[in-house]
C-alpha cells in the first residue's frame, strides 16, 4: 500500500486553555488514521478480534512536535508502513497543515493474541493488504 491520508478537523476538545492541540491528542489523531487505513484495506478491528483472535497494540512511539495546531485547523495525516515483520508493524505518520509539518510519530505496533495477550504471527493475507 501507497501512503495512507486521513484528513482531521481540530475541534475545541482537542485543545487546552490557549486553543493550541493538547501534546496527547496528536496520538488519538495518529490512532484514527492507522485504524481507518486498516478500514480501506478491508479490516475492521473489531472483526480481528472475533474472527482472527487478533489485536494490535502500541508498542513504543517517539513523537516530535514542530508547530502547534490550533483550534479549527484542518489537518492530514500521512501514514506509511516502514516496516512489516512476522509480529509487529512500524509505521511514520506525519502531521501536515497546508503542506506544513506540525508533527512526526515514529509508531510501533505489536500484533497479539486477543485471548492470551502473546505475540501473534500477522496472517499473510492482511500483511499482504496493508503493505
């Protein structure tokens, strides 16, 4: 899969006092865009878990903020997969205003088991959709 791009709208709960995006919802809007890419590829979440026993969960994130996003600002995030192994994904999202960097994720997603919570093998057929 080519870069992914999900446009995100800043609404007033996601700012603090000065109408600036608060540091922590930058990961909720990295979330929307991993979880609606895995949607146009053809995944629901919610359907791995019944169907495949599978889920996937951060691992680690290293996150560097450039420019602040303000209240009612119209964001896109670029998501890509760097790196796809038996039991994890590592992906770069990028946060863009107007073609403006405001701020970069490097994500690592492990994939586990939904009953046992243990390292689960991402099955081909979706590795193979979603990179």
């Amino acid at each position: 899969m080519k870069d992914f791009q999900w446009p995100i709208r800043v609404y007033y709960e996601d700012t603090d006092a000065g109408g600036v995006v608060f540091y922590a919802n930058y990961l909720k809007f990295f979330e929307r865009a991993r979880t609606e890419m895995l949607r146009y590829s053809g995944f629901e979440q919610d359907q791995l878990i019944t169907e495949q026993r599978l889920i996937f969960v951060v691992r680690s994130v290293q996150v560097d903020y450039l420019k602040p996003a303000c209240f009612n600002d119209s964001l896109l995030v670029n998501t890509k997969i760097l790196m796809a192994k038996k039991v994890s994904l590592n992906f770069e999202q990028v946060i863009t205003r107007n073609e403006e960097v405001v701020c970069k994720g490097d994500i690592r997603i492990a994939s586990l088991d939904a009953n046992s919570m243990k390292p689960k093998i991402i099955p081909d057929f979706i590795l193979e959709k979603i990179t």
